[in-house]
C-alpha cells in the first residue's frame, strides 16, 4: 500500500480556495431578446450614489464592438440600466467588459 502524504499548508489552502466566495460581477453587459439592442446595468450596494462607468466589448465577423456608458446609479439598487444601445442589424456575441464606480 502507498501512502501520500499531503503537507497540511497545502491542504488548508485548497479547502479555503474552495469554500471562498468568488467575486461577482456587479455589471452585466447583454443583448436583448430581439437581438437589436446592447442593455447595460449595473448594482450599488453602497448607502451613496455612484457614478459608474461600464464598457462593454462585443466580438462581431466585422471587428470588435466596443460600447461604454456613464451614469449616477443611486444608493441599494440592483439592476439599474446604464444605457441601451442599437446593434445596427450587427452580430454581436459578449467578450469582455470592465466597471469603475466613484
């Protein structure tokens, strides 16, 4: 019979990695159910508004598509709409996005 034996440091690192909460995303960047409109929203947890900035980059056959927003997001909300823009008729497919809140 074989023995391994595991250091105990690294065996409470991965049980720690593995009960941590990730991180969640507090904007989202999607495209309506029609398919013709970029929806951009955004959370704030925090008991003051916040002025966020969300950039949404899309992936279409004619290059990537790049869309970014400003706008004062009120203190405890959830799902507040940064803006909504037309796809143009484009193919659009979510490839990357970043927020900044203030």
């Amino acid at each position: 019979m074989i023995r391994v034996l595991t250091p105990i440091p690294i065996l409470l690192a991965v049980l720690l990695l593995a009960v941590a909460p990730l991180p969640a995303g507090a904007y989202s960047c999607v495209l309506s159910p029609a398919r013709d409109a970029i929806i951009i929203k955004t959370d704030n947890g925090s008991d003051h508004p916040k002025i966020c900035r969300v950039e949404c980059t899309f992936a279409s056959p004619e290059g990537p598509v790049t869309v970014a927003c400003v706008r004062e997001v009120p203190p405890d909300t959830r799902d507040w709409y940064i803006c909504l823009r037309p796809t143009g008729g484009r193919v659009l497919e979510f490839s990357d996005g970043t927020e900044s809140c203030k």
